[in-house]
C-alpha cells in the first residue's frame, strides 16, 4: 500500500531555478501585473513564464542576464495568451486593492495616486517604464526589445514620467519643473 | 553636458551612471536641485510599482514546475504509466478550473495542494480494508519523528506521498458512508487553525505538532471528532480536571 516517492537528486539545474524563482518572481508578478492590470491572470502568466524558463534554461549564461531574460519570455508568453483577455480599464478598481500598510499616509496617498494614473495609462507609454524601472533595461535594450528607435524609446519614457507627475503635481507645473 | 542636455536625461532617465551626466550635477547647484526632486519622484514611483505579491507564489511555481518533473520523469521511465496519465489528467482538468493554475489572494496553498493531489490518488477514497497500526506508526515515525502508542481507529488508506514542496503522510478514514481524506504535512507548519471549502470540498488545517493536519471530506461532520482524536494521538491524549 505504501508507495514509496521517486527521490530524485537535486541538480544544479534545478538549484538554479529555484533560486531563479525564490529572488524574481515577485518582479515578474509586478511586471505581470502592470501588463495584464489582473492579479489572477497576473500570477498564471508568471507561473507559464518560470515554466518556459526551466525547459529553455541551458540557455541561460548569466545570471545577471536572468532578469531581463525572463521578462523578455514573460511578455512573449503575455501576447500569446493574453492580450485579447486583458479587462476593459473600468474593472480595474474592484480588482486594486492595496496593502498600504508601513507607509507614510503621504507616500500611501502619492503611490496610490500613481497607481491610479498608471492604470490609465496607454500600453505603449506603461511599458518601456516598466522595463527601465522593474526590469533594469537601459535605453538601447528597450528599443532592441520593442522594436523602436532610441529616439522614440527616450519620447515614451519622457511622456510616461510627464503624464505620471502631472497627477501629482497638477499639468502646468510638471511641465515647469522639467524644462529649465 | 549643458543645463538643457543634463534635464533632458534626467527626464528620460534620472538613475543614470553616466559620468558626463554625474560631473554637470557636481558642478550645477540648480541641476543637482532637479535630480534631487527627480530621484524623489523615481522613490514614488518605484513603490507605487511595487504592487503587494502573493504570498506563497514561488511556492506555488516550484510546485508546477515539480509535478511537471515528476510526470516527465515518470512518462520516461514508462512505469506506472497508466496511473500517471490519469494523475496528468486530473491536474489538466484542475488547473483548467483554475485551482491549481492561480488562485485568488487568499485562497490556502494547502488546500490547493491537498485537493489537486487527491484527484491524482482516487483509489485512496474507495478502499475499506483497515491498515494496521503498526504500519502507521511507522510511517509517522519515520516521516515525522512522531512515535503514536494510540493510533485512530478506522484508518483505511496509507501513502507517504510529495505534496508540492511538502512531504506527506496520507490516510483516509471511513466514516460512515463518507470518507475523510486525513494528510500529515510532517515538514509544514501552518501558522494558524482553519477551515475551508472550496470547489466542493470542506476542509481544515490544524497546526499539530512540528507539522500540519489537514482533513479533506464533502462534509465537515466528522472533522470536530477526528481532530480530537488526531491530537490526542500525536500529542497524547489531554488530562482533563488540570
Ligand atoms: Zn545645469
Ligand atoms: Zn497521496
């Protein structure tokens, strides 16, 4: 009756990975998140990615590179998947709540209200910030990633961070305080 | 660099390294006042990204990837291979349903994990013959260190069986006309006692001793008793009238 578990020894491999696992799954799920504005869907697609990962993980050299390599899957896993099923913007508020525990009531007001506006913002300005702030992309990698040029990489994150701080600081004066 | 070179990079990148970048903001007290207020939005900006992660999510990752292992590792040796498949399509028409996949926020991992884990066992549910107790003695002794002069009556399936990351001791008991699924996570401590019922069965985590009890039944009848009876198994039985 009793059935004795397949004990099978722990490769490298499989050290790597779960190391891999243990420090980046919580920056794919943020990535994720961000991309798909869905938790549940968020956390399917970070599993498929970490998956994808494993059966192509002899092809990871560095594990410097790791980060940027399972984002690369990540979003390639997204597009494939779930681009059609992302919700509408309207559903998202029920779906965001928020720990906010431990942060200054200032910070919480800031980093809600930023959360707010990066809701609402279009893909193609969320996206390269996400990849610079989350993933650690420089400028050059983001436009290899996108397929755009470096000009047009450095526009978006430049409009991105505009949008952002105009709904803390008001329009007018976001704009001031970037152009001396 | 220039005035209008520098707020230009550090509208479109403020955390640069770049060292032409760096000595203008040595050099520009008007400039470095930018960065600072730059680097202060970047500080709200990165916790405003930093959305709560789920707990347990690596753990529930590591236990795709290992069931995905397992299976592979089985299929290649051929052996078992009907039992298997069955075990792949349980976990197919689970994680279509969504239990094991993803599940929503607060969902238990370990009921997750006992649910999808008994889909894979049915023969567990529908035997009868009673196991002897000296078999599980020995099974709690070497799985969980627990020695157990008095074992629960009417334990009627026994397997020591991986349960995602976890190590399991896995018993049914007949009661009455309705069957309880009874595991022992030996090397999980739950932090807290609680039930649960989700996709049809009723469940509970009771912490106990180094480890974990969790019951599994389409009712929670019997679980008050069976509670009883486990702890007074593991820990000995309680002194009343102290
Ligand atoms: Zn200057
Ligand atoms: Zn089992």
């Amino acid at each position: 009756m009793t059935v004795t578990p397949v004990i099978l020894p722990v490769s490298s491999k499989q050290r790597q990975f779960d190391a891999l696992v243990r420090t980046l799954s919580g920056d794919l799920y943020r990535y994720a998140y961000w991309l798909c504005r869905d938790n549940a869907l968020a956390q399917d697609l970070v599993q498929e990615t970490f998956l994808r990962a494993w059966r192509s993980i002899d092809s990871l050299r560095e594990s410097d590179a790791a980060k940027a390599w399972l984002i690369t899957i990540l979003r390639r896993e997204h597009a494939r998947l779930y681009e059609r099923k992302t919700p509408p913007v309207s559903d998202i508020s029920e779906i965001d709540v928020q720990d906010e525990s431990g942060m200054t009531p200032e910070r919480a007001g800031e980093s809600g209200m930023i959360r707010a506006a990066m809701l609402q913002l279009e893909p193609k300005y969320r996206e390269p910030l996400l990849m610079q702030v989350l993933g650690g992309f420089s400028c050059d990698e983001i436009a290899r990633e996108l397929n755009l040029s470096g000009a047009a990489v450095m526009t978006q994150l430049f409009r991105a961070r505009q949008k952002l701080k105009a709904v803390l600081l008001g329009k007018d004066e976001a704009e001031l305080y970037e152009l001396p | 660099m220039n005035c209008l070179e520098f707020r230009r990079q550090l509208a479109v990148d403020p955390k640069t390294r770049d060292a032409v970048f760096l000595q203008h903001k040595q050099e520009c007290p008007r400039c470095a006042e930018a960065h600072a207020r730059a680097m202060s939005f970047e500080a709200s900006l990165a916790e405003a990204i930093a959305v709560p992660v789920p707990a347990n999510l690596a753990d529930r990752i590591l236990f795709a990837q290992a069931t995905e292992q397992r299976n592979q590792a089985r299929m290649n040796r051929g052996r078992n291979r009907g039992r298997w498949m069955q075990y792949a399509a349980a976990a197919m028409v689970l994680i279509a349903l969504g239990v094991v996949g993803y599940s929503r926020w607060n969902r238990p991992v370990l009921a997750d994990l006992a649910i999808a884990h008994l889909a894979g066992e049915p023969l567990a549910m529908t035997s009868h013959a009673a196991v002897p107790d000296a078999l599980v003695q020995r099974e709690f002794g070497m799985r969980a260190s627990i020695t157990m002069p008095n074992v629960p009556t009417g334990v009627t399936y026994l397997s020591d069986c991986p349960l995602g990351p976890y190590h399991i001791v896995h018993m049914a008991m007949a009661q009455d006309n309705d069957p309880v699924t009874v595991m022992y996570v030996a090397d999980h401590h739950q932090a807290e006692r609680r039930d649960f019922n989700q996709t049809g069965w009723f469940g509970r985590e009771i912490p106990l001793g180094a480890g974990t009890l969790v019951l599994l039944g389409k009712s929670a009848q019997s679980f008050d008793h069976l509670e009883t009876v486990w702890r007074d198994a593991v820990n000995g039985p309680r002194l009343t009238g102290l």
